[in-house]
C-alpha cells in the first residue's frame, strides 16, 4: 500500500508541472497509474504500473517520451521516443522507438542498436484522424526495424524481420473509446516462425474504454477510466483500471 500511496503523490505533482513556453510551444508532463499494461492485446507484467509522459509542443508538431514501470518483483520496464507531425488536423505521421526490459537482472543495453541484440522496436504509423461528425480513427502502424518477428528460409536460416504490422479503428461516443485491432502479418508456420502480434492475421484487441472525472474536492477532479478489452487469439479478456494526471 505504501507503494500505492508514493505513486498517487508522484501523480498529483506530475500534474502541476505542465507550463507554457510560448504561445505556440509547451512542454507538457503528465502520468497515469493503472492496474496492469496492457497494450494492442497483449498483457506486460501482469502488475500495477505507474506510466510517465513528457512531451513538447509546436504547432503540428510533437516530441515526446512515454514509459510504463512495473511494481513487482518482476518488473517490466519500457521507454518509448516518438516524434509526430499532423497535417491539416487528420493525417498523424508517427516515428517511434520502443525500448523494453523484462527483468531487472537482466536489463538490456540501451545503446545496442545492432539488429540480432537490439532490445529496440522502430515502428513507423500513420493515424487518419475522423471529423467531430464522424469521430472515427483509423491507425496503421509497421515496425520498420530492430526486436521484431524474424523471417525465415526454407532451409531455416533467417531471412530479416516480419515488418509486424497493426491496424486499429477507434470510435468515440460520449465518454467511450471502441476499438477494434487486427494482426495484418501471417507468420509461416511450416519455416516455425512466430508472430509479434499474433500467430496468424486477424483480431488481436477488441473492447472499449470509459473515462471518468471523479470530484474530489470543489476545485480538483480526478480522471479515471477502465477498460475492457479481449484477445480472440489468445482467448484472454482483461479490465484494467486507471487514474491520469
């Protein structure tokens, strides 16, 4: 519990350190606190994790880090760059590095770029942002290079990366977020190849997300949501719950 209570401390300060720096640039930080990460289907660390964001502002442009910290004794750590441009308020061109750790005794380096060790996942994706009157998104995103799914020859011997490939439409309504999220790389089962997203094309993450402000004091409301979603693949279904910052 006194990990909860440091967490929810750390959250409430993230929250009152976003400033401007100009009309036309901010620097904004922020946090989230939710029950267990899970992420495009998949569940990292089956634990609480705090997730920090820092990211900087300037017209349609936006850099920025994101990462997700498990609290458990094995804790899955991630810390993810990303730089994204918005052309005309409905094309977002995304660039982003994946970086994650699954042990603590075990923490990649950092700066290992090569392609058979790198502990990294570049992933290029475009997003097709809906009008208000049609608030539906449609994301494409392909890792480019690094961690990915390997290719194989007959003959078994590696052929380069998958280039894994996700695909996910989102709908809002009111205070609810529906997705649906598709696995769009077939792995060759007879050359034993696994999947980044999924053993074969399909629907990976399914479900829907609702958010809540949740009063706590006449001049301070706290953002809550829970999320609902399944892997038809995996045949799992998780709910996670969450406060932002």
């Amino acid at each position: 519990m006194k990990n909860i209570y440091f967490l929810l401390l750390v959250l409430f300060t993230l929250n009152n350190f976003s400033f401007a720096q100009s009309d036309s640039s901010k620097v904004e930080i922020s946090g989230d606190l939710v029950s267990r990460y899970i992420w495009r289907g998949a569940d990292y660390g089956n634990a609480p994790a705090i997730q920090p964001t820092i990211k900087w502002n300037w017209k349609n442009l936006e850099i920025g880090a994101w990462g997700s910290f498990g609290i458990s004794q094995y804790s899955f750590a991630e810390t993810d760059l990303y730089i994204s441009y918005t052309y005309k308020k409905r094309v977002k061109i995304t660039a982003t590095d994946y970086f994650v750790s699954f042990s603590k005794e075990e923490t990649p380096n950092y700066f290992s770029y090569n392609q058979d060790g790198t502990a990294h996942v570049f992933e290029g994706s475009v997003t097709f942002l809906g009008p208000e009157k049609v608030p539906v998104d449609l994301l494409i995103g392909m890792n480019l290079y690094g961690a990915d799914a390997r290719r194989y020859h007959e003959n078994g011997d590696e052929n380069g990366i998958q280039y894994s490939t996700y695909v996910e439409l989102l709908y809002e309504y009111k205070n609810c977020e529906f997705f649906i999220g598709g696995n769009l790389t077939d792995p060759k089962e007879e050359f034993h190849e696994s999947g980044y997203y999924g053993e074969y094309i399909g629907v990976i993450n399914i479900g829907v997300k609702a958010t809540k402000e949740i009063k706590v004091t006449d001049h301070f409301s706290l953002p809550a949501f829970v999320t609902l979603a399944a892997n038809p693949q995996t045949q799992k279904i998780f709910m996670v719950m969450g406060i932002s910052l």
